[in-house]
C-alpha cells in the first residue's frame, strides 16, 4: 500500500528525496530567469560606447540596484496615477452618461406630454358619436313620422267608412219603419193579410243587410281601436326619440364647446412645454459633447496605458502581508516541478509572507519528517513552514501519553542487517517473528515492526517521532491488506480503512472520545470532506495550474486558488484559453515572458508574484505625455 512503502519507493509521491533534495537546492542557486538571460546580450548603442571595465560588478550591481530601487517607486506611483485619472474619468463618464439618460427619459416624457397636449381625441370621439347617434335618432323619428302618417290616414278611411256604415243603417231602418208603419196603418184585414205578404220577403231582406251592417260596423269599430292605440303609442315613441335627439344635440354642442376652451388652455401648456424642452434639448447637446470629449481623454489615457505598461489593466503584486495566507499544494509540483516548488515558498516567504502552509493529501505518517529534510536542504525556516495535511491533524490530536516503543523480553534470537537497519527477533513461544525497522539517522529509534506468523505478514506497526503507535497495517493470511488503524497522540483511534481485494470500501472517522462520527467511501472523499471543514480559512491554495488535481481542487467553492503558471505552460494553448475565460485575477507567474502572456490575455486587473522578479530591458526611454486634441 502507498501509504507505508520504504523512503525510496515513497520518492515519487513525496516532495523529495535526499539526493533529489539536493539536486533541486543545487538548480535553484543557479536559477536564472529566461527573461534575464535573454536580455544580457542585448546592448544599446550608447551602453556600448561606456567605458564598463572601469567598474566592477559588485560596484555595477549596486548601481543599478539604486537605480532600479527609485524607478519601482516611481513605476508605481505613475501606474496608480494615471490609473486614478483613469477612474476618474470614467466615474465622471459614467455620471454623465447617466444624466444624458435621464434628460433623454424626460425628453421622451415631454414629447408624450406635447403629442397629449394636442391630442383631442376623446372630445372629437364624443363630437362624432353624438353625430352618429343624431343621424340614427332622425332616421327613427322619420321612420315614426311616415308610421304616424300612415296610421292617422288609416284611422281617417277607418271614420269614413264607418259613417258610410252608419248611413246605410240608418237608411234601412228608416225603411224598415215606414213598412211597418204602413201595415199598422192599415185597417182592412184582408188587405193588411196581402200587404204582410207583400212586405215579408222585403222585411227579411232589410233585417238581413241590417245584421250585415250591424257586424260591419263592429268590425271597423275594431280596428278604428286598434289604429288609435297604435297611434297614441307612435307619437309617444316619436316624443322620447325627439328628446333623445335634443340630449344628443347638446352633448355635440357641450364637446365642440370644450375643443374650443381645450384649445385656449393647450397654447400656453404647448409654449411652457416647448420651453422645457429646448432646454433639455441643450442639456443633451452638451452632455453629447461633454461625453464624446470624456471617451476620447479615456481613449488617450488607455492608449497612454498601453504604450508605457503594455496593458490598459492595473497590475499589481500579489499581497503577502499578515492579512493573506498562502498554502502550497505540494501534490500539484510533484514530481515534475520541484524546482518551481522551492522557489515558489522560497518566494512568497521573501514577498512578505509571515508562515506558508504546505498542504498534500498524501496518507503518510513519514511527511513530517520528510517535509523536515526538506525544508533543511532548501535552506527554509520550519518555524515558518505549516503542514496542512488530513492525516497530519488526526494524528496530532491530543496530548501525548504513554511510554516509547521497546523490544519485548521474551527474545530467543535476533540479527541486525547493519545496511537497512533492520532487526529480526524470534520470539521465545517461537510461534513469532518481528522485524523491526529502525531510522536511518538513529538506529536506537523504532519506525516500524512487522508482525510474522509461520513466515506470513500478518500485521505491521508505525511509530511516531515520539516513538508511540501511529498507524497499524492488518493484513490476511494470504498477506493482503484488510485495514489500516490511525492512532492520535493520546492513543485513541482516530481513523480506520477498510479494504477488500485491494480496494478501498469504509473509511470510519471517530472523535476525541473513540466515538464513530462519520463514515466515508475511500480517503478521496474523506480528504474533500475535510477540506471543507478543517482548511484553515482565510486562506489561497498556490498550486501548478497544468495539473489536474489542483484544478479539481480549484472547483472546490471553499477553495480560493492562487494558480501557478510555469514557464513550459507559458506558451500553452489550453492556457491562452483559460486566461480569457478566466475570472482568476491572482496568479503566481514563472518570469516576466509568462508575466507577459498573463497580461496580454486575462480581461481584467491583476495581481501578480513573479518567481524571478528581476528583468533588466535592453533599454528604456523617457515616457512621453501624450498630447489631447
């Protein structure tokens, strides 16, 4: 398993071993930056022509140390100047831009305010309908008047024949009793007999068409009702639609007299707002102008910008004072840059950083002690130096109690193989075995025993530099790895892994009192977990941004990434592409060349640590003011 293979095959995985220890302090005294090594040769004429055998370096060195001290300070109070003017500039754009879009808001309003003020479009709406309804009301009561009309002549030949009728009534029944006064009249019976019998068919006759007369006459008194009542009901409708005609004729009257007041009290509202709005009018004229002078002063700086810093975005070192906090991804250096690992503490450190934390996920109980060698070949101070690391904290919990390892008593045979420092004991019960693996710098200090059964691994044992239990390693019969036990300071469990067939399948995690809190699926989400919880906050993770793990770190939301940019990434595509979607403004660069590509590509300001921040330009000229129109 990983975690407790020798010192040498460990190499790969931890941030050094000795010899490379020695090779990575060996390059990082001879780092150069590319940026100076390419720049050494190139002289400008008049440098040339100076007499430089006359001093000697050291003199050289500090000269241009003096120099280069004052123009920092100088580079920098001009960049925050002209940055500030900057801002300034678009502080008073932005106000400007923002009354230009009020005074356009208001010009829009009184335009609507005007097109209102001449809009009289409800009074000719009521004008128009009291025309519509005039013209529907007069064709009704003429309509009603051509009824009555017919009605009334109706009504008339009604009379008409109904004094026809009466006349013929009266005319039968005159006839009728001058008859029957002739038979009273008569005296002679016989004669009266042929006078009845002569006037009979005639009395019937006349008592027939009477009756004829008599229905005729009910009939037309009928219908002489009928014509009446319909009459009477015309001329009552004719009356209300003759007073709806009035109503509508004195609405049509009332609207074209509110036009005509309307229209007296629109000409003043139209000149006030004709005032208002020649005076926005110039409000915008001015605005315009004042904007397009701003955007072109803004137009000048930025090309000022561009032409003395090579970038119109405000760059800035990476501030390493108390109040920032630093942590270095060990696992994301190793192993291909760990040159660029020592130089990135080294220099963060020298920045200002008070302490730096090393972090890794790496389950190793021996990273302390190889963070130690390293730190002392690298020439770096531990007491400057955090290790922040999930296994590191569980296991330095508690206070330290009992006593150092010791061989046991019941020893029949041991042999010591003096080249790896390995003791071989043969228990006396001689059912047992131990070997037992002592530090390489002090051979009377346990690092590890393992426990043998009839020849078979069963069981291997770590101690901490205090020479307590650190960590079991329990295996089958077969001498596979079953579970892993890590203890705490004060002895008690703080983390056991299960494994089956090689594989990671329980991590159970336990608290101060031996108590299971949590249980997770391998040490990979134990370690996400824990960096949740237990990264020290405030904090920026500083890792190599081309590896993959540190970029999976970078997509933790707790995290804040200071990414690393080397100078065999400087050139990358996958780098140009991330800077421009970026929204990273903090980066930790190799040199000026990768500094450069940085700028040329990130969207906005930037706060920058360079690795190697000395880079002498093959010549430099006075900065000129460039000259607004």
């Amino acid at each position: 398993m990983k975690f407790f293979k020798s010192r040498h095959k460990q190499s790969r995985n931890n941030p050094q071993t000795a010899d490379a220890a020695t090779t990575v302090a060996n390059q990082a005294a001879e780092f150069q930056s590319p940026a100076a090594i390419d720049a050494a040769p190139i002289i400008s004429p008049a440098a040339a022509s100076m007499k430089l055998d006359r001093y000697d370096l050291h003199t050289l060195v500090k000269k241009i140390s003096t120099i280069t001290t004052d123009y920092n300070q100088t580079r920098a109070q001009l960049q925050a100047q002209l940055f500030a003017e900057l801002e300034e500039q678009r502080e008073t754009r932005r106000t400007v831009k923002q009354d230009l879009a009020q005074t356009n808001h208001r010009i829009d309003d009184l335009n609507q305010q005007l097109a209102k003020a001449l809009d009289n479009t409800d009074l000719t709406q009521q004008v128009a309908s009291a025309d519509e309804q005039l013209q529907t009301l007069q064709a009704q009561i003429d309509n009603q008047q051509v009824t009555l009309k017919t009605l009334t002549a109706q009504l008339v030949e009604q009379t008409k024949k109904q004094r026809a009728l009466a006349n013929q009534q009266q005319h039968l029944t005159t006839t009728r009793q001058r008859i029957v006064q002739t038979l009273h009249a008569e005296q002679d019976p016989l004669k009266l007999l042929a006078s009845v019998e002569t006037y009979r068919t005639q009395l019937e006759q006349l008592a027939g068409q009477l009756q004829q007369v008599n229905a005729q006459q009910a009939a037309t008194r009928a219908q002489q009702t009928q014509l009446t009542t319909a009459t009477n009901v015309n001329k009552q409708q004719l009356q209300q639609l003759k007073k709806q005609l009035a109503a509508a004729q004195a609405t049509k009257m009332a609207a074209k007299q509110a036009i005509q007041l309307r229209a007296g009290q629109q000409s003043q509202q139209l000149a006030d707002l004709a005032t208002q709005l020649d005076q926005l009018t110039a409000n915008q004229q001015r605005a315009t102008a004042h904007l397009a002078k701003l955007n072109t002063h803004i137009k000048l700086a930025k090309q000022q910008l561009l032409d003395w810093f090579g970038t119109t975005h405000q760059v800035r070192q990476l501030n390493t004072d108390n109040e920032h906090h630093y942590v270095v991804a060990l696992d994301s250096f190793l192993p291909q840059q760990p040159v660029a690992l020592v130089q990135t503490v080294t220099r963060l450190l020298a920045a200002g950083a008070s302490t730096v934390g090393l972090y890794s996920a790496l389950f190793d109980i021996n990273l302390v002690a190889e963070l130690e060698v390293w730190a002392d070949q690298n020439q770096l101070d531990q007491q400057q130096l955090t290790i922040i690391n999930p296994l590191y904290q569980l296991q330095n919990q508690g206070i330290a109690t009992g006593e150092p390892v010791q061989l046991p008593t019941n020893i029949a045979d041991q042999q010591w193989d003096a080249v790896n420092h390995v003791r071989t004991v043969t228990l006396t019960d001689n059912r047992g075995q131990l070997k037992v693996d002592y530090q390489t710098d002090d051979d009377t200090r346990i690092k590890a025993i393992s426990y043998l059964t009839n020849g078979h691994l069963i069981k291997r044992s770590f101690f901490n530099q205090h020479g307590l239990l650190a960590a079991n390693a329990l295996f089958d019969a077969d001498g596979t790895l079953t579970q892993e036990q890590y203890y705490r300071l004060d002895g008690l469990v703080s983390l056991i892994v299960d494994y089956q067939a090689g594989q990671q399948v329980n991590v159970k995690l336990f608290n101060s009192s031996g108590i299971q809190t949590n249980t997770f699926t391998n040490t990979a989400t134990f370690t996400t977990w824990w960096l949740t919880h237990y990264l020290p906050q405030p904090c920026a993770m500083v890792g190599l941004l081309e590896n993959d793990t540190y970029q999976q770190l970078m997509q933790q939301p707790q995290i804040k990434a200071v990414p690393f940019i080397s100078a065999t990434y400087t050139h990358s595509a996958q780098l140009t592409t991330y800077l421009q979607q970026t929204t990273q403004t903090q980066f930790i660069v190799a040199n000026y060349q990768t500094a450069q590509v940085v700028i040329q590509n990130s969207p906005g300001n930037l706060e920058l640590l360079y690795l190697n921040p000395v880079y002498l330009p093959a010549q430099i000229d006075n900065p000129r003011q460039l000259a607004s129109s």
